[in-house]
C-alpha cells in the first residue's frame, strides 16, 4: 500500500511554535505538490487532529496563508479551503544570496538529500510494487514529463516523494519532504533550462524504470547521477 506523502506532510506538529509550524506543514504541502491547484485542504477537524493542533491554531495559519494568496474559503455545501489555482510567484532572489543565508547549512542539506534519495530509490526496487503504487509512481513520472516551465519543479518535487511514498516507510517520505522544503528556495532560483530539463526526464524515467523491474543497484546510481547533475547546475550559479 502506498504511504501517502499527505500523512507525511500533516504530522503532528512538535511542541512549542504551533502556529509557525502548522503554516510550514501547509506549505510544505502545497508547494511539495501534494496538494495541488483546485485541491481542497483534509476539513478542519480532521486536519487539526492530524497536526495535533487547536482549530483556533489551523485556522489562524490557513487565514495567515489566505492573506498571503495560497489558499482561500469557500462557503455552501461544496466548501472548505482549496488551493488557489494561481499561486504566488517566487520571490526572486538570487542563488548566491539564498546560499549565503544557508552558510554551512547547504553542504549538509545536500548530503541529507542525497543520502536519502539514493537510498529511497535502491529501498523502492528492492519492493514488489502493488498495482496501486506502480500506477502512482507512473502517473507522478508522466505529469513530471509534460510538466510546463511554471509547474515544472513542484512536479518534480511529487516525483521525487512519490518514490519515498513507495518504500513504504513514513519516516523517510517524511525526511525527504523536509530536506526538500530546505533546498527548494535554491532550487527555485536556478534558471529551468530546456536541455537540462530534458535531461532530467531522461534520469526520471532511468530510475522510475530501474524501481519497477526491481533493479535496486541501478536505481541507486541512476539517482545518484541525477542528484550529482543538479548539485553541479546548483554550484555553477554560485559560483
């Protein structure tokens, strides 16, 4: 069965900072891809129950994202809090700035990510996939491919997930999305170019094709050549 990436990403939240933690969840969500545009949020109580949050709390932070243009209400019996279908733009700030503010950070970011990563792609085909989680895992690789430019790197991100959802660990989907979340700003400020997008399909589909005919050795170094050619775009701009 696959863990889905939504249990993950609404985790109880730790004590001590309720409030700015359930608005990270929520964006960790929306900008993960795990909800996506024209979704509508889990309903109040549940989701509350999920963070381990006070509705007083849930709704404070869904009306902090409201006013920031993430999310918005809706009333009548179809209702809830969808994501917006236009989602703020990025703010644009440079790579080497964003590296600055990560300082040492972004070593340990990278060597997180890819220690996890490889090893969630080489935990995957070790699996015998159900058919739910194959056609899970082909339809994130298929939305990844035709992604547009401005849908491009949270499409990617769901995919990167989707393979963590299929290892069937919680704790690791739940690490990869965090990790994510530390790296994406960084990512966002690099420029998508066509070629280097092409070949990152190319990798996607090596490694998805490795998990699905259970071939944990290639899927390893498959993913391990991906995170190797973004980490070297990563560096060349800021440089």
């Amino acid at each position: 069965m696959v863990v889905q990436a939504d249990d993950a990403v609404f985790r109880p939240v730790r004590a001590g900072n309720p409030f700015e933690e359930t608005v990270e969840r929520l964006l960790q969500a929306i900008k993960l891809g795990v909800v996506v545009p024209g979704d509508r949020l889990p309903p109040e109580r549940e989701l509350a129950a999920r963070l381990n949050v006070s509705r007083v709390t849930l709704r404070e932070a869904i009306h902090a994202l409201t006013e920031a243009g993430y999310v918005e209400s809706r009333r009548g019996r179809y209702g809830g809090t969808f994501v917006n279908e236009h989602l703020p733009k990025t703010r644009r700030t440079t790579a080497k700035r964003l590296a600055r503010d990560l300082a040492a950070g972004l070593d340990d970011a990278l060597t997180l990510r890819q220690v996890l990563e490889t090893g969630a792609a080489e935990a995957a085909a070790t699996r015998t996939l159900t058919d739910a989680e194959r056609d899970h895992l082909e339809r994130c690789l298929a939305d990844t491919t035709a992604a547009t430019l401005t849908d491009y790197r949270r499409l990617d991100s769901r995919l990167h997930l989707a393979i963590a959802e299929v290892t069937g660990s919680p704790s690791l989907t739940s690490a990869m999305a965090d990790v994510r979340m530390r790296l994406n700003e960084l990512l966002d400020a690099i420029p998508l170019l066509e070629p280097n997008l092409h070949h990152s399909n190319t990798q996607h589909q090596a490694i998805v094709t490795a998990i699905l005919t259970q071939d944990p050795t290639t899927a390893r170094t498959a993913m391990q050549e991906h995170l190797a050619g973004t980490e070297a775009l990563l560096r060349a701009f800021l440089e």
